[in-house]
C-alpha cells in the first residue's frame, strides 16, 4: 500500500508539472503572438483608442495697408468636436449639445453615432457658445482651438479683400488670387487621453519638412483714403437714388492704388446669404460706356498728331449734326455755334467732338485709343478684369467714328478710364496699376518688393501738359462743366461725363437710364492724385457735372487737409522718367512700421497688460487678440490673473478686476 502511495502520489506531481509546464508554454507562446507576432497591430489599437490626431489649418498670412494697418488677420476661434467612442448616452449629448449650437438634435445624433473617433460637430463657434460648451461638461465632446479668418475694419475695401472659408481657404479677392503666398503650412493637433476618455494633453505638431509658413501682403491701399472714398460714394448712392457707384483714387506716378470702392458693401466677416454679386469687384470687372470722359483722350491724340490746336474752331451745328443716317445732338438740349478745341472740352461739346474724330481719322483715332490701354486689360494685380469692348477699326463706319468720339460706341472699365486719364496727369507715360506693394515673411522683413512699371509712354510732355491746361478750365472756369469738382486754393483738372446705358431689350440707348462720372487729378500742374467717380442710374441728378463731380470735391478736400498737406507746396510740373520693371526692397519707413507691428505681433502671444483701462478698453483689446476676458468688479482695472506678459496659453484666458477710482 505504502509503495502504492507514492506510485500515485509521483503520477499526481509529474502531472501538476507537466500541466504547469503546458501552460506555461502556452502562455510564452501567446506573450510572442502577443508582442512580436500582433505587437504592432495591438499597439496601433491602444494608440487609436488613447489618441487622437486630426489636421489643423495654420494661420494665414496678415493683410496690411500701406501704413501697417492691419486689414486681415488670423485670431483663434473655438470648434467643436465628438468623439464617439466616448458617449455612452448619445441620444442625451446629441440634444444638449445641438440645444448650445443651435443645430438639429437629429443630425448631432447621426454623426455620433458613426463608428469612428472623430467628427466635426461646429467650426469656430462664439466665444459665448465655447463658454456654454465647457460649462455642460459632456463626455466625449471637446473644443478645440483653430485659427479663424478676422477683418478687424467690416466692409473696408472688402471688394479688394475678398474672404476666406472655414478651412482657410482664400475663396474671393485677395485671398484666393494670392493664396499660396496667404495660406501657411498645415499642421497637427494630438492629443492624449486616460481610460476614462479624460484629456490628458495637448500637442500641435509641426511639419519640419514642409516649406516655410504663410507671408504677410502689403497693399498700396492707405485704409484712411478707403475709408473716404467708401463713406462718401455710400452718401451720394443714397442721395441721388443711385443702384450702386465705383471710386477709384490712385497715384499717376507710380500707378499705386490708394482706394477701390464699390457700393453696394459688405462684410467679409458674415457673408451668410450673399451671393456673388454682392462680392464683384466692379471697378475691375464692368464695362460701360464712358461718354464725355472718353473725349479727354481724343483731344489729347489730335493735339498730339498736330492736326488741331487749342485754339481752333469748330462749328457745332446749333445742336443738330447730321452724320450719313444719324443725327448728333448736344447733351442737354444745348446749341452752340463755332468752339475753339478748349472750350469743345469746358462745355463738353458731342457735335465739336465728333468732328474733331473726323478730321483726326478712324485709323489714327483707333490708334491712340489702343496706346492708351483701352479695348485690353490693364494687368492689375486683381482677378476678374474684363478688357471693355473695342472692335475692329477695319468695321468702323463714319458714325462709329464720330460716337467713339464722345464715348458711345466702346466699352471701358473703371480701371481702364483712371489709368489712361493718370498717363495724362504723368506727362504723357501710362503706368500699370497695382493694388500689391509687396511680400513680407511672418517678422515682417520684405521678401519681394515690387516698383512702379512703366507701360510705355503715349503723349509727349508738351501734348501732356497743354492737356492738363485745357482740363483745369474745365473746373476752373466759372462756366465749365466740371466747376463743382473745384477745390479751394488748387488746381483741379477734369473732365465730367454723363453716358446713356444701352437698352438691349429696345436696341437702342436709353433716354432713362444713365452713367454719371467724373474724373479728374490734382494740382494740375504737378498731379499727385487722380479720383474716379462713377454713379449708376441716379434718379436724382442725372449730370456727371452734378452728380459725381461734388464727390471727388469732397475726398480730394480731405486728402488734402487729412493727408496730403504739402501738395499745395509741389514743384512745377514736370513729366516722370521712365522706368523699367524691377524688384526692390521696400522703403525704409515703411518696413520700420511693419518691423514695429512685427513685434506687436510677437507681443501678441504673452498676455497684455490690461491695468488701468475701462471696462470697454479692456473688451476691445481682448477681442483683438482673441482672449477671453472674464471681469469682476466695475470701473478701471486694477488687478489681473495672469500676469502681463505671461504666457498666453491654449485657453488665452484672463480674469480682470475692476474697481472704482476715489
């Protein structure tokens, strides 16, 4: 028995050990299946269900004025995402958070119901909503911070602008024609969480490889002249009843754009329910008929093929010109007997223009109209630019000739009429028009700098300046038709136009329906700066002399007293060199100002100091940097958490006290 007992008691040992060592082979066996065989596979589970990563757009490129003004900019805005995996009661989630975001419950509960980590549920959402988002506190629901499109001036030069779209995108303007310049390099936002899906950190990572981020553009544009070109077309569009009206005021010498407006307006920073017409840049993109500041450019190609001189005369018919089967009139029902060519300009004769088209010839007539950049794109520096209408000089009849010769018959844009007008303010030398000063990287050192180009040159000096004499008389003259244009103590040239729409439905021009413009530069006898301005259909008003001629008065009034004040002081007149295309570097002024907004930039991501300021003093700042101000108290602020020039932190959050002063 003895011996039996132990028999069995060795067969119960040997097979414990044999059952431990199965396991523990099977054990080993699944370990390596585990880690070597699966390892990879595991791991990329864990991480998938622990982090998270997604694309995140970098910040665009500012958009400065020509003084450093900032016109677009980038601030951080809060969106909202789910996690999925994360929401055990979505029916729940999906009504709270579609109650915060004003979204429908239904669709919340449809994307988080999807079997992934990740969705989208708001992009750049109000600082109120965030507030309300963090405070619910809903399991799987986070905010996460991206840059959001700001233009911190509304509607100023917004035609010009354009705007970009929720991914970053420049979609109109400025913001898609230089989008890969605008647009820095994407980025990736990680982030980490516990088992219990808790955030445990947040991590952006930088494409090391990719090419350096987005540049800063800086226009010719001075937002100052914007702003009064913008308020005082918005004044006479609704005093005259008008649909809508362009101004455009550039420099002659260089071909700078210092203003582009368009009325009707809008805002770039809610373009919900606009459609494209409201965003069409019309100065660039609508031809019209010019009318009486088409003949500017016929005198100034007869004076220059010396077949008239200012002084000869020209018998107007007594308002009633019979050309093969079409009969010319005076505008205004007006009679005029025998003119000399300068006062064919004053009182803006159609008869005494006509017949100076036909004794200058079709061929020769067509000619100049070329040189001076109509009937072809100008090349500025905007999308969209339509080249007007100009046909064939082998069509022409006799009365094409003589009703191109008072603007009826061709079409031209805003752009075209100031560019040519700017080469008779510039001695005789078109300049090629550009809204685009130049390129700087994100410290605000200049990476391109462009300078003025010269087109090519169309009159002569003499031609050029004995222009610019006929057309101050046209503003000077107590009598001209431009005298409401005129500016006290300097001499204003110009020429007024008042141009027929044409009516396809009846085949013919329109006795109602009317262009008003006037365009002019000044001083005359050294112009610095030309105005455009164009009214379309006013009601009230109908004249360019009327209409249009008192708004360039009123922006060139405050150019001068705001702005320009050593224009008075100016030299004689004297015609521009011509210079050929070249990249410079920028003005010293100029990059001094935007090397010092580069550090206010840099200043941008440390906390500010609010100390001191008033309640509404503080909110702005705030808002301009995008920090979320929580105040107590009332009155000036006295204490602030953080501390100025901390760090600003992912939540760029600040609590400021505010007491009243004894």
């Amino acid at each position: 028995m003895a011996a039996d007992s132990k028999k069995w008691l060795k067969f119960r040992l040997a097979s414990i050990l044999a059952i431990f060592l199965i396991l523990f082979i099977a054990l080993l066996s699944r370990a390596f299946q585990l880690q070597v065989l699966s390892g990879e596979k595991l791991k990329q589970l864990a991480v998938r269900q622990h982090i998270t990563t997604i694309p995140i757009h970098s910040e665009r490129g500012m958009i400065y004025d020509r003084n450093g003004e900032k016109l677009a900019m980038s601030v951080l805005a809060d969106s909202v995402c789910a996690d999925p995996t994360r929401i055990s009661d979505r029916t729940k989630v999906s009504r709270e958070i579609a109650s915060i975001l004003n979204l429908d419950s239904s669709a919340v509960l449809k994307k988080i119901s999807e079997p992934k980590s990740f969705c989208w549920l708001a992009r750049k959402i109000s600082s109120q909503q965030a507030l309300m988002v963090e405070s619910a506190n809903l399991e799987g629901i986070f905010l996460i911070k991206e840059p959001k499109r700001f233009y911190p001036n509304g509607q100023l030069a917004a035609h010009l602008i354009g705007f970009s779209g929720f991914d970053a995108e420049g979609l109109e303007g400025l913001e898609k024609k230089y989008e890969t310049y605008l647009r820095g390099t994407p980025e990736k936002l990680t982030w980490a969480r516990d088992a219990k899906g808790k955030k445990l950190f947040v991590h952006v990572e930088h494409n090391p490889s990719a090419k350096s981020g987005s540049a800063n553009l800086v226009l010719t544009i001075d937002s100052r002249i914007q702003y009064l070109a913008e308020t005082h077309l918005k004044e006479a569009v609704l005093e005259k009843g008008a649909k809508g009206g362009v101004v455009i005021v550039m420099d002659p010498k260089t071909g700078e754009i210092l203003a582009m407006a368009n009325e009707k307006g809008f805002n770039p920073n809610n373009i919900k329910g606009l459609t494209s017409e409201a965003w069409r840049n019309r100065a660039i993109t609508d031809s019209f008929d010019p009318g009486s500041t088409f003949k500017p450019f016929l005198v100034a190609a007869a004076l220059e093929e010396k077949v008239v001189k200012e002084s000869d005369r020209f018998y107007c018919e007594n308002g009633h010109y019979q050309v093969a089967n079409r009969v010319i009139r005076e505008a205004n029902h007006k009679k005029h007997g025998y003119l000399a060519v300068r006062d064919i300009l004053k009182y803006s004769s159609n008869i005494g223009s006509a017949k100076i088209a036909e004794k200058l010839g079709r061929e020769k007539f067509y000619s100049y109209i070329k040189k001076f950049g109509f009937g072809s794109r100008t090349g500025i520096d905007l999308a969209g630019e339509a080249a007007g209408v100009l046909r064939p000089v082998r069509s022409w009849t006799r009365v094409d000739t003589t009703n191109i010769g008072f603007g009826q018959g061709i079409s031209v844009t805003a752009i075209q009429l100031i560019t040519a007008l700017s080469s008779i303010a510039n001695g005789g030398v078109l300049m090629k028009p550009y809204v685009v000063k130049g390129f700087t990287d994100k410290n605000n050192q200049p990476v391109k700098m462009f300078a003025p180009e010269t087109v090519h040159r169309v009159l002569s000096p003499d031609t050029a300046r004995r222009m610019a004499i006929m057309l101050t008389d046209v503003v000077g003259a107590e009598d001209g038709t431009g005298k409401r244009a005129h500016i006290m103590n300097v001499a204003v040239a110009g020429k007024t136009g008042t141009a027929q729409k044409y009516d396809f439905k009846r085949g013919a021009y329109s006795s109602e329906k009317v262009r008003t413009s006037f365009i002019g530069f000044f001083p005359s006898d050294n112009p610095q700066v030309v105005i455009l301005v164009m009214l379309d259909e006013p009601q009230r008003d109908k004249w360019g002399g009327v209409a249009a001629a008192p708004v360039f008065k009123n922006i060139g009034e405050q150019i001068l007293n705001c702005f320009k004040t050593n224009i008075r002081e100016t030299p004689a007149f004297e015609p521009q060199p011509v210079h050929d295309l070249q990249l410079v570097s920028a003005d010293a002024s100029l990059m001094e100002d935007l090397a010092a907004e580069g550090n206010e930039i840099d200043d941008e991501s440390r906390m500010p100091d609010f100390k001191g300021l008033t309640l509404r003093e503080a909110l702005k700042m705030a808002r301009s940097r995008s920090i979320e101000l929580r105040v107590s108290g009332n009155g000036w602020a006295t204490k602030q958490v953080p501390a100025p020039g901390s760090d600003l932190g992912e939540d760029r959050l600040c609590k400021v006290f505010f007491e009243m002063k004894n």
